[in-house]
C-alpha cells in the first residue's frame, strides 16, 4: 500500500462529469478502486454535476469501513466549471445540505465545506456563518470547513474557530506554492487541516497541458500556463511525465496537508496512484521547480 495514501483524498469533480461526459459506472468502479486500494476519504460536492449521487450508490454498494465524507453548500448542482449558480439563504442552503444527506445516504458529514466564499457578498457573510454553525451544532456536519480561494476581505474569518479545514484550489502545486506563505501557516497557527485541491492545476499539469497551453480557457491565468511549460521542460530534462512530476512535487513539500486528487476514471486513478508510490523527488529537482516558481 502507498506509504502516503492517508494524505490523499478522493476528489470526485471528475466523476460527477464536470470536464466530459462520464460512464456512471466507471465513476463508481473509480470509488471503489480507490477505497479497496486504502483511500479513507472523499470529498464531494452538490456543484460537481453527478458526484454525490454516485458516491451515494457507491457507499450503497461498499461493505468495508465507511470513508470520512465531505461535501459542500452554497454552489448550486452544474456541469461546467466555469458555470456557477449560488444559494446562500439560509433556506437554500438547509435545503441543498439535506438534499445532499439524503443523497449521499448518510446521517452525518463529516466536513461540510461553505463553497466558494469569494462569490458571498460580503454584507451577507455574517447571516451565512451563522447558518454554517447551525449545521455543526445540529447535527448535519461533525467540521466546518471552507471550500474554495477566498477573497483578501475574508481573512479575519479564517483565523476565528468556526474553520476546522481549509481547501483551496490552484494554490499549492507545481505552478503555484502561494499558499506556504498564506493560508499554511494559518492553519498551522490556528489547529486547522489544510487541504491542497487541484494538485495538476485543472488538468494543466496533466492531460490538458496540450489543449490548454495551445487554447487556453477564459478561467486559467497566463502565469499559471507560462510556469507550466517551465515544469514540462524539468519533467522532459529528467526523463519524467508531468503529471508524475506535479503528484511527486507535492510529495516532496515539506509541510502538513491534505492532497485532494482528481481522478475521472480509473485508469487515472491508477496512473495517480503510481505516481504517488515513486516517492518524494531528488532533491536536485525539486529545487529546480522551486527556482522556477521564485522568477519573477
């Protein structure tokens, strides 16, 4: 078993079938896969298409040990990334986090995660963490986490109690470690888990590199792309894939997080994996990505 299977979690973005169209049944053999090769928690989400609904069949049908169980409210069920729908009343959002229980087929959560905060108006925020504490002293959820980068104004909030984990997206992989300067050591200060989602950048790290490097979407930055061709070539010089590179950076970062993985099927998931199992990288190389990420 992988020395540091108990630091990944099961993103489900792409079995819910955000990036392409998904085979229901893959997706579930792809939660299983990843369960029986000793992963112990998944992280879904109401706004990742078909996810929870999967997981729930999945968790329907799996006789082991039950895995830890987030998901999210706020971001509304879609299945493009670039297209977000939001309720964050507090009707809406008991209604999204019952919905999900009941599709996910479970009493409890263990984290729920308020997704998105740089969507939520910032004179609305008071009236939304009030609503994120109802759920924790009620039963719904056993932690309260944040599901997503939040704007400069939102900082106070992530030093205060009501956070037990923090996930964040773009903010700690090879095209960018921003996040050993920010939110890490928040998180460190104030005894909460960090969680690294998008390990590959969305793919950019991975099987998009060609087509969004060619073509780039309106969501990914230029900064992200130019740094991206700067770890293909590290990858290229050392005779490795990029995308076994980008899983094994992380490996290497010597800090305490959680590594949110996004496999969309299981060949992906096994190609993750494999990576994973290769270890920390020299730390020639490492340095090398970290040279590249210090250019101005």
């Amino acid at each position: 078993m992988l020395k540091e299977i108990n630091k990944l979690v099961l993103g489900t973005v792409g079995l819910g079938g955000i990036w392409r169209e998904v085979d229901t049944e893959e997706s579930i053999m792809t939660v299983f896969s990843a369960l029986k090769q000793g992963i112990t928690a998944i992280d879904t989400a109401p706004a990742y298409g078909d996810a929870e609904q999967l997981v729930g069949k999945a968790l329907g049908q799996w006789s082991g040990k039950r895995p830890l169980i987030s998901t999210k409210v706020g971001r509304l069920k879609g299945y493009k990334v670039d297209e977000a729908h939001y309720d964050y009343s507090a009707d809406g959002m008991k209604r999204s986090v019952e919905n999900s229980l009941k599709t996910l087929n479970i009493p409890v959560v263990d984290i729920l995660f308020l997704h998105d905060p740089a969507a939520i108006p910032q004179s609305a925020m008071e009236g939304v963490l009030k609503q994120m504490e109802f759920f924790k002293h009620n039963g719904y959820t056993k932690k309260i986490g944040l599901g997503g980068n939040a704007p400069e104004w939102f900082e106070p909030y992530l030093k205060t109690n009501l956070f037990d984990v923090i996930m964040e997206y773009n903010r700690l992989n090879a095209c960018s470690i921003d996040a050993l300067d920010t939110t890490i050591p928040v998180c460190r200060e104030n005894d909460k888990e960090y969680y690294a989602a998008s390990p590959l950048n969305m793919g950019l790290l991975g099987c998009n590199f060609s087509e969004f490097t060619n073509s780039p979407p309106n969501w990914l930055e230029l900064k992200s792309i130019e740094q991206a061709r700067r770890v293909n070539s590290i990858a290229y010089e050392h005779n490795l894939s990029l995308q076994v590179l980008a899983h094994r950076f992380l490996l290497t970062i010597p800090a305490q997080f959680k590594i949110v993985i996004g496999a969309a099927d299981r060949m992906q998931l096994t190609g993750t994996l494999d990576a994973m199992k290769l270890g920390e990288l020299p730390s020639e190389i490492y340095n090398e990505i970290l040279l590249t990420l210090n250019e101005k």
